[in-house]
C-alpha cells in the first residue's frame, strides 16, 4: 500500500497537505508552509520510515509515485520538478 500525499496551493506562496491510504480516512489537512518544499518535508516526516513510497497530488492532479526520502531528504529537488512541470508554456 502507498499513501497518497495531497499538496494544495492555498496561496500564492501557501501550501498545506493531506496524506490518506488509498481507499482509507484522510488526515486532517496540515498546518500551512510558506514553501512548496517545506511542505514536501513535513509531508515525509510525517510518513517516517514506515513508507518506501507516496503517490503524489498536487492540486487536483495526479503525478505519480515518489520516494519518500526523497521528500524528507531532498525536498528543494522535488519542489523545482513539481514547479517546472507546472511552468506555464
């Protein structure tokens, strides 16, 4: 089983989380972080090491499955791919 994170952008520079077993209960959201990255981390940390993987949402859109250390160790990495992939055209 892999918990799905679910960031949201709730502002310009606001973000907060929700983690759920697929098909199971979701959490409460998170506190809010003024970077996408802190956010990643929070998210990580709050998984520990019970997960090797999360599958990812990032407003509504599904982007697939990550390491989970990756987003407690290298959380800027992830951010800057979510951002570039997010980039307008």
């Amino acid at each position: 089983m892999k918990p799905l994170i679910d960031i949201q952008r709730i502002g310009p520079n606001a973000y907060c989380h929700r983690i759920s077993a697929q098909g199971g209960t979701v959490q409460e959201e998170s506190r809010s972080f003024a970077a996408l990255d802190h956010c990643l981390r929070d998210a990580g940390d709050s998984l520990g090491r019970y997960f090797a993987q999360a599958e990812l949402k990032f407003d509504g859109l599904f982007l697939g499955a990550c390491a989970v250390d990756a987003l407690r160790n290298t959380p800027q990495a992830v951010a800057r791919r979510i951002s570039q992939h997010f980039q307008p055209a």
